[in-house]
C-alpha cells in the first residue's frame, strides 16, 4: 500500500483559486441536493486550557471516488509562542476501499481555498449578473480571497473595505488595488461601505453584528461566512427578516453555528421549515433570486462536504504534476 504525501508547497502549485476549484466546490454544494450525500455533524472539541480548539469535518459524495476527513486544530495563544493559531490537514481515504490514499499537509490552505470558493458560489447564484460594487468587511486572508473569488464571477470595478482597525483597512485597501487592478478604497464607518454596494461580504470573527438591518439597500446580496461558531456573530438578526430570501448553506450548521442560531435566539426568525439551502438553489429545486429589486443573504458555516471535494481535485491535480512523494 502507498501513500500520497503532500506538502502545503505542494498543494500550492496544485490548487489555486481559479474557475476550475470555483466549480468543484459549487458541484459538491449542489451535490447536498441531487445525491445522497452523507456528511455527519461537525466534531468540535475545546481545550480550554490552552484557549484552543479542534473542528474535524467529513462527507461521502457518490460519484467521487475518494472521501477527506479534516482535521483543523486552532490555539489562538499560539502566537504568545512564535507560533499560528491556525493549521491542520486533510486524509483522503478510497470511497471503495477505506484505505487511506493520501495526506494532504496543507496547513489550512485548502480550506481557505473552497472558503473563497464558496462564497464565489453563493455571489453567483444570488446576486444580480451586473453587481459591480463590492462591500468586503474585514482585513484578513479570507476577505483578500473572498474579494478575489467574487471579481471571478462578477464584473467587479470598485470594492470597499471596512475593518475595525481603519489603518489596516487602508492598507489592506491599497493591497487590493494593486492585486485586481481595480478602485478599492477603506471605509471608517461600516454603513458607508454598505451604501451602494451590489454585493456585502463579511469575513470578520465578530461576536456582535458588524451589519446592520437598516443599512440594507434594494437589490443587495450578502454573503456572510465569519460566524462559523456558536459564539460568532456578525449579522444583525433583523436583517434576515429585511431580507426577500435568506438561504442557508446546510440549515442543521447554521440554526447552531451561523447567523441563524442568532436570528433564532431574538426570536427574528421562528421557523426554519421554508428556508432553502445553497444545493437547492444551485439545482433549481427551490427558488434563488426572485427580481432586481430583492435583497438576498446567504449564510456560510463551511461543510464537509467542500473538504471532500478540493481533497479529491487537490489529489488529481497534484497526480497531474507528479507532485509529492509517496510513503
């Protein structure tokens, strides 16, 4: 038996945010509609000790021939120590076999790659086809990829940047210029950002809502994805009830990790029964955007499901390069 190993340099080379991964992770989202799709509930474990945490997420997907399990540890002191709070890996086990195929080194990338994949996802699906204007909140990596992964699938010409820390969203703004070759601008209030935006993305890990219900305009689609925790929160609950369609990447995830725990627990929203999921939308089961003039939300905690799939096209891309060595 032998064994893929492959190093974040690896899957690096083998994996980028381009149309092709943008597609991957939009089939394995649909597949939650069309196949009998398992994928189990999040494990997470606290260490409180050290202030860190453990996520392990997984899916079957018929038609791939392979299966991941991701294992993503956080210690959020790691940094006291000269070290990130971020790493992990995925195990890409044989579908047919359970026999373990590869390991895929890739210190979070993959999964900061179907992220932005994700949300390039939702923003085509719900969005007006003529959004233009980009509100982005926040300053790390995964606005700098969400942005990236939006102007993929939308005519992007102006982006605006809010973050708690305006300095840093100016330089973050500045950076994003010279990255997409567009206008990119910071923003001190978050209202501002919002004002004639097509598009808002909220990548931030806030614990109190960063958007406001009554900042929304007509014809606005929000993507948001901080809130991947029962303690995040970035949404005003209003605005899923301002919203003509809020849609949940897997309702059992976001009634207890995303914007909807939060709706839930003010009482905004009170019945989850009619609310589609991302798959639906994207396999026409259930209606998407309805008009020009209707404000959509969708709510992104990140499943399983999108780890299975980059692990199984990071493993045939770096097969292509002869990448990694075997064990």
């Amino acid at each position: 038996m032998s064994i893929l190993i492959l190093s974040e340099d690896d899957l690096k080379k083998a994996v980028s945010l381009d149309l092709e991964s943008i597609a991957c992770v939009e089939k394995a989202i649909m597949a939650l509609a069309t196949e009998k799709v398992v994928m189990p509930p999040i494990l997470s474990m606290e260490i409180a000790e050290a202030n860190g945490e453990v996520d392990v997420k997984t899916a079957y997907v018929p038609g791939l021939d392979s299966f991941a399990v991701k294992i993503s540890p956080g210690f959020f002191d790691n940094p006291k120590l000269g070290l990130p709070s971020l790493n992990g890996l995925m195990v890409l086990f044989s579908a047919k076999t359970g026999i373990v195929e590869a390991v895929l080194l890739d210190n979070g990338y993959l999964t900061d790659v179907r992220t932005a994949c994700a949300g390039a996802v939702a923003a085509r699906a719900l969005s007006r086809q003529e959004a233009s204007v980009a509100a982005i909140f926040g300053t790390g990596l995964q606005a700098n990829l969400q942005l990236q992964a939006l102007c993929k699938v939308r005519p992007i010409t102006k982006a605006r940047i809010w973050g708690r820390n305006h300095d840093k969203a100016k330089d973050f703004a500045a950076e994003m210029a010279a990255l997409l070759g567009i206008n990119v601008t910071a923003e001190e209030q978050g209202a501002d950002a919002v004002k004639g935006a097509d598009v808002i993305v909220t990548t931030t890990p806030a614990q109190e809502p960063v958007l406001m219900a009554d900042w929304l305009e007509l014809g606005q689609h929000v993507t948001a994805m901080g809130a991947d925790a029962d303690y995040k929160n970035e949404l005003d609950p209003a605005c899923l009830v301002r919203a003509d369609l809020y849609v949940a990447d897997r309702i059992s995830q976001t009634e207890k990790l995303g914007e909807l725990r939060t709706a839930l627990a003010a009482g905004a929203i009170k019945d989850t029964a009619s609310i589609p999921e991302l798959g639906e939308v994207l396999a026409g089961t259930r209606q998407g955007r309805e008009g020009e003039a209707g404000i959509t939300i969708c709510d992104l905690t990140g499943m399983g499901v999108q780890d299975t799939a980059i692990a199984t096209f990071a493993r045939e891309r770096a097969l292509k390069l002869k990448a990694g060595r075997t064990f």
